[in-house]
C-alpha cells in the first residue's frame, strides 16, 4: 500500500469485501483509515447507502423544491456539497505531517456503493 490515508464512505462491510477495509492496517499499521458514513456501522439504518438523493428525501429537502402541489423534486445542487466529504481527511492527513514526517503524503479515497 502507498498512501498514508485510506477514506472510504462504503456501506459496513463493502470496503472489507473488496479489500479495502480497515484491516489494511495489519500490512501498515501507521495507516490513517476514516469511514465515513451516513447511517453508522450498526443500527436500523446501517444498510442503508447515503448517496445525495437519499439524503435529500430523508432530510425533507426535496418537498421544498418544485411547484406548488407537484411531487418532490431533487435540488440542483448536491446535498452536502461534494467539497464536503473530499475533504474529509483533511484533519487525519494533516495529522501526519508530524516534523518527524517529512516525506510526501497520498491519500486514497473510495467511493460510494
């Protein structure tokens, strides 16, 4: 593995499934590994994926949206705004540039499934 950080936002056990989980971290222990999630590891809604659309629905968001009396529409813009999660691992990375780190930093991000 060549990167210091590993951000993923799979549904739980995906990212495990395609080897791309947080045992990466037996191979490289220094690994930073984020799963970011929009229904949690357990719970009722763990199943669930949290792409846009859903978010938009759940939130009550698309009511708001389209004429008056008409069905749900998607807004335009996503929902949180893309920046939002792609930098996610700001924090972790920057975490890395101990100054007994000085070496150059690639992070590797997965996406939704």
């Amino acid at each position: 593995l060549q990167c210091d950080v590993v951000v993923e936002n799979f549904r739980p056990g995906v990212a495990s499934r395609l080897g791309l989980g947080p045992e990466l971290r037996d191979d490289k222990p220094s690994l930073i590994y984020a799963s970011i999630s929009g229904f949690g590891q357990t719970g009722p809604d763990a199943h669930l994926p949290a792409y846009d659309l859903v978010a938009q629905a759940m939130s009550g968001l698309m009511a708001a949206t389209g004429e008056a009396g008409g069905k749900p529409l998607k807004v335009g813009e996503s929902f949180p705004p893309p920046h939002r999660s792609a930098t996610q691992w700001r924090g972790p990375w920057l975490g890395r540039q101990h100054p007994s780190n000085r070496e150059r930093s690639t992070v590797c991000h997965g996406s939704s499934a």
